[in-house]
C-alpha cells in the first residue's frame, strides 16, 4: 500500500512559523533560566566561598604571622578576632587600617594588595570574627544620648566625652571593650545592697558641716570623701560625728522595670556609638598585649 503524504495550501509555511515560534520561545525561556540561575542561593553561596578562600588566602600570607591563623593573636600582634575593640569597628574603619597600617605598632600598609583583595580579607576577617559584615545594633544612639543625659540618670555619676558627672568611671570607651549583649547585662545586673563602696555616704562632722559623696579611701584615722561636684574632701576621723549611707545602690538596680527594652537598646547603642566616635588610633593598643 502506498502512502501519501497530503498537503494543503500554505501547510509548508505554517510549518515554518510554527518552528519559528518554538525556536523563539525556547531562546527566551534559555535567556531568562541563564538570568535566574545567576541569583540562585548555589551561585550565590558559590560566590561567597570564591571570596572567602581568597581572603584566607591573603590573610594567611600577610596576616596569620603576627594575628595567628585564627586572628586571636600571636607573638607580635593583638588578637582581632574576639578584641571588642575591633570588632565594633565598621567596615570602613577596618579598610582604612588595612591600606594604611599602623606604622608604630609594626603593622605595614597593605594598600598594595587593591581593593578586589581588601574586600576579601575584611570579609574573612569578619567571618573569623563570626559575622558576615559589621554588627548591626538595635536602638538610636540619640535617643540613648537624651536617656543618658535624663530618665536613666546616668551622667549624674558617669561622664562621656567630657560630659556628665564625676562619681562613677568614665564612660567614654566603655562600648568599645564590651559588647552590646556584656553593656546590656551589666546595666541589668543586680547590685549588692550591703556593700559600703555602691553607695552614697553621708557625713557629719562635729562642726555641723555635711558632705555626701562616695568614700574613695579611709583608714583608721582619716577617710577621703568626693562629692557629688567631683571635689575631694580629706577628713579627720576624730572630727567626725556620724557616717551613715543611703539605703539604695548608686548604681539604679531597676533598669529593667523603669527603662523598655527599647529604651534599653537606645542606651547600649549610644555608648557603643560614643566609644566608636572618640577612639581615636590613640585608644585602639596594636601593640601585642603583654
């Protein structure tokens, strides 16, 4: 039997479009799938690894000698791993020592390297000290100026940046040796409330006179008394009529009721911040930690 192929008028070209319009179709679902693929967590996971041999890379060769292979320090450089100090420093101000070095503490400048290689070895750097780029800090650092400066009352004893008060440590370059979880939980922690030295004295003397402040130092015959004016008072024991404290802490032992947890991350990020704006290199020791 034979068999014959039938074709009607304009079959051959309908045909034709038809493959035609397959072929264009299959382009463009190739294109856009090529377009995808590109964004996909796999390349994208690809890409970050690319960058974080080539950083170990560099970091082992100009870096682990004095830092340690683990950034935690060695024979002649500070630990840049965990050190408070430099993990709260942003990015740029990490870029910023890498190219210029630190001359007087032994560092040279690494400003040779480029910035393709730069990039890298801050991004492993931050992944040794366990992010993936700068820590990112809950809260305002201005309204945490305004809490420190008021409702929390803390420059009534503590002092940032040449403000405040004299009683407690300055505060300047407290964020920049603790993190922001230690600074939360010292600010929440409880103070004793039999401890002479947390608290507020109060002194009589024979003449009438009164002084209230913190004792910084007593013997058996004298003690050394500083107001709340910051001033410093020397007494004799013998001229004194009556030492008592006041009841409650200096330190506010109930941040945790009377300021919210935002609040909380307002003050935490203002003395982060604060110590971030005044450390200087002058405040940062490169030197390898005795």
């Amino acid at each position: 039997m034979n068999h014959r192929t039938i074709s009607t008028p304009g079959s051959h070209h309908s045909s034709s479009w038809v493959a035609a319009l397959f072929c264009a179709i299959f382009s463009t679902l190739g294109q856009n799938t090529l377009a995808q693929s590109a964004h996909q967590p796999g390349n994208t996971t690809k890409a970050q690894h690319h960058s974080t041999a080539a950083g170990r890379q560099v970091f082992d060769s100009s870096c682990a000698g004095c830092h340690g292979l683990d950034g935690r320090g060695g024979e002649h450089g500070p630990d840049i791993s965990t050190r408070q100090q430099v993990v709260q420093l942003s990015d740029e101000a990490l870029l910023e020592i890498l190219r210029k070095g630190r001359p007087s503490a032994g560092m040279p400048p690494f400003d040779s390297l480029g910035s393709t290689k730069l990039d890298a070895l801050l991004h492993y750097l931050r992944g040794l000290q366990g992010q993936g780029a700068a820590a990112v800090l809950a809260g305002d650092p201005l309204r945490g100026k305004a809490l420190f400066f008021g409702k929390a009352r803390c420059s009534e004893c503590h002092m940032v940046q040449g403000a405040g008060g004299f009683l407690g440590r300055d505060l300047s370059a407290y964020g920049a040796t603790l993190s922001a979880a230690e600074i939360r939980a010292n600010l929440l922690r409880a103070r004793s409330s039999t401890d002479r030295a947390d608290k507020m004295a109060v002194v009589t003397l024979r003449d009438l006179r009164k002084f209230t402040g913190i004792i910084r130092n007593e013997d058996n015959f004298s003690m050394q008394l500083q107001s709340l004016d910051g001033a410093f008072h020397f007494l004799n024991r013998s001229d004194v009529a009556q030492l008592e404290f006041l009841p409650e802490p200096i330190m506010p032992a109930d941040y945790g009721t009377t300021l919210k947890p935002a609040e909380l991350d307002d003050l935490v990020n203002y003395l982060v911040s604060a110590a971030k704006g005044g450390s200087k290199e002058k405040k940062i020791n490169w030197e390898a930690d005795e």
